[in-house]
C-alpha cells in the first residue's frame, strides 16, 4: 500500500496542505491564509468532503503548522513532501538534511519570494515532526535536463560559471504530471514529443522529449516567457534603461511592475483574473479583449518556438486554471498554430467537463488535451520515490 504524504506548499502568508494517500477521492487539503494577522484562518476540506474553517488569530507559519499538524496526526501522514521553489542546479527530489536544507538557502538569491518562505515551513516542521522523513521536491529540478543552449543566456560567461546566471524554469511538477499523464492516455507513456501549457495566474510552457523537459518559457526567475497574471512576461531588457532614464524610476519600482503590476492586468487595466476579462470581453471592453488576444498570441508564439527542441510533436497539453477551464482561451490560441497540423474538435473543446480529463483534438494531427494539473500528487509521488530508493 502507498504510504500517505502531507504535501506541504509554504508561501509568505500562506501554506497549502494536503494529505495524500492512494485514492485521490480521499485527499484531505486546504490553506492557512493571512498568516501574521488578526483574521488569519484554516479553510479546508476534511475526511468525507466536509469543509472546515478555523481562526488562528495572528498565527505565523509555525504555529499554523502546529495546528494543522495536530489535527492531521490522527490520519497518519507517514511522511512530508515540501514543494520548493528554486533547488538552483538539483536535478530531482532529495531528503531533507541539513546539506539540502543549506543548498536551499544559497538558492535564496535566485528566489528572494519563495525559498526563504518554503525554508520557514521546512524547519517547522522539521521541528514538530523530528520522527517523519521529509523530503523536498523542486520546481525546478525537471528543467535540469535541458541542453545548454537552451538554458544558457547570451551574456558574459563570467555570470554563468560565477554566479549561476541561466535559465532555470519552473512549474516543472506540473509539466512533469501532465505531459506523463497525457503521453499515458496516448497509449505511449513518456514517449515522443510534447507541447505543455501550464495557464494560471503564473504561466509557462513545456517541450518535453521521451519524458525529459528540454526546453521551457520561464528563466532565471519566473518572470521570463508568457504573459501571466499580473507579470509580463518577455519584454526588451532595455526596458529597465529606458524607464530609469526616462522616468527616474528605481530597479525595485521597475520590477514591482513587472511582476505585480503588468500581464493581464496591466494589459487590461482591469483585472489579473482571466474569467473577469472574457466577461468584460462579452460586453465589449476593449482593453480586456486586446489583454485576451495578446495573451494567446504571445503563447501562441512561445509553443512555436519550442517546438524547435523536439525532433518531432507528438501532443500538446493545456492544464492550470486556465488552461483546465477556458475553452476560449485554447480555440484563440489553436487558431494561431495552423500549421503544426492541429486540428481541434469544436464540440469536444466546448463540452469538456470542467476539472475533467479529455482529447479536444479532430482526429487527425498531433492530439491535443486538457488535463488537470496535480502536483500535490506528484509531489507526494516523488517523496515516496526518494523514500524507496533510500529505504
Ligand atoms: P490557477 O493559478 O491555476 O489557480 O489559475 C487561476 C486562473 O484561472 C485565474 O486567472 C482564473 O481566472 C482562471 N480561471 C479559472 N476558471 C476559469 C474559467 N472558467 N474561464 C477562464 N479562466 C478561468
């Protein structure tokens, strides 16, 4: 029997949990939200679907962990699977040691955001659990199998071999699940070549070869690529210059609106929230369209120009809330792909079930499906891969 995993994903103020077992109907998840303030709170679904909310009035990380860990005592959690951000140049999934955990600190420049957050539910835990083996799972650790020229940028090598500036890509437990999944429901598990689109409100794509990520649309940080929610994705790096020159803005203003303030949102002046802006769209907003269109172009674009990395395509995947959910979103960003062969079924696009695995290709052509995401299962996964390999 598989043993059960608590999946743990600390961000600043806010962890999601999950208990994982082997039914995926038996998962019990939630979040601990405004963490630090009055209304800080556990929301959550338990055993049997139930939901549940508790006040934890200006708790912070560790106690919000202590509480969720009481409570998930009796379910036996057997061992914890930490999503990590940024593990720099680890190539897969490890036990936490104090080794890992120092790898994951000096990894802290890379992902000034999330590493030390990930680091601060690492050591709660570590602390209220000494007996349980914990093992870190990396959003970066897929990536690692990409080529150097697709991972190196075209700048000094100083800044490579001295300050590890590359590309690194994230999401990968999310491309990892889907490409597996869909290239499996193809009749041809970790097979040939596969396009991925993971569309949420951070977004990026995949080219995956026989399993292995060989190419992806995220850099140095999670900023580089397609336009997402509130980041912008790709834009001249003079851009930095010309604003500072033109507008006396300072490097932290500069990427403040990059990432808080741009992508949909910024495009739109309306919203980071894809569902708001179709619906604005419908009632005729301008700018909301316009954030739609380039926001299936510029992905459009980034699928094309990975393809580029695979010696043949094979399939091509949507998943996150927006790729699961937005059946307009993939037929705008399909009917930029004309000459990849792609034919997409209509109806199978527009009648597939929300949170429901489906082809929407025609038939012929690289297939094409929607699948949801499931990297809490893929984290647990790979926690009790490393645990076998270790046992
Ligand atoms: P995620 O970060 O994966 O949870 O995805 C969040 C994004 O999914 C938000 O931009 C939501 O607007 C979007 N989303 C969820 N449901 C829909 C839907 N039915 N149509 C369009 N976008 C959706």
């Amino acid at each position: 029997m598989a043993i059960s995993v608590l999946v743990i994903n600390c961000g600043s103020s806010s962890i999601k949990y999950a208990l994982i077992s082997e039914r995926r109907e038996d998962r019990i998840y939630g979040l601990a939200e405004n963490l630090g303030a009055a209304d800080a709170r556990i929301k959550g679904i338990t055993v049997g679907g139930e939901a549940l909310e508790l006040s934890i009035p200006y708790a912070d990380h560790a106690k919000a962990l202590e509480t969720l860990l009481e409570r998930l005592a009796n379910y036996n959690p057997q061992a914890i699977g930490h999503r990590v951000v940024h593990g720099g140049n680890i190539t897969q999934a490890e036990r936490l040691t104090q080794q890992t955990i120092d790898r994951i600190r000096d990894a802290i420049p890379l992902a000034p955001l999330h590493n030390p957050a990930n680091l601060i539910g690492i050591e709660a835990t570590m602390s209220l659990f000494p007996q349980l083996p914990q093992v870190a799972v990396f959003d970066t650790a897929f990536h690692q199998t990409m080529p150097e020229h697709a991972y190196r940028y075209a700048i000094p090598q100083f800044l490579y071999t001295e300050h590890q500036v590359r590309r690194y890509g994230f999401h990968g437990t999310s491309h990892a699940y889907v490409t597996e999944r869909a290239s499996e429901l193809a009749g041809q598990k970790n097979q040939g070549g596969w396009l991925s689109a993971h569309l949420g409100n951070g977004s990026s794509t995949c080219a995956v070869w026989n399993g292995q990520s060989i190419d992806t649309s995220m850099g140095l940080t999670p900023l580089e690529g397609v336009v997402m929610g509130t980041r912008s994705g790709d834009v001249d790096p003079s851009l930095h210059l010309f604003l500072a020159n033109n507008l006396g803005w300072d490097i932290q203003k500069i990427d403040n609106m990059l990432n808080k303030e741009s992508g949909l949102l910024g495009l739109s002046g309306l919203s980071n929230d894809m569902r708001t802006l179709v619906e604005a769209s419908e009632k005729g907003h301008e700018d909301a369209t316009l954030a739609i269109e380039v926001f299936c172009y510029r992905l459009a674009k980034s699928l094309s120009a990975l393809s580029c990395g695979l010696p043949r395509l094979d399939g091509l995947v949507f998943t996150g809330g927006i790729g699961e959910n937005s059946a307009y979103v993939r037929e705008k960003t399909l009917a930029y792909l004309p000459h990849f062969g792609l034919q997409f079924s209509k109806e199978n696009n527009d009648t597939l079930a929300r949170g429901t695995e489906g082809r929407i290709d025609a038939g012929t052509g690289p297939q094409i499906w929607v699948i949801p995401t499931d990297e809490e299962g893929r984290i647990a996964k790979e926690t009790r891969q490393v645990l076998a390999q270790i046992a």
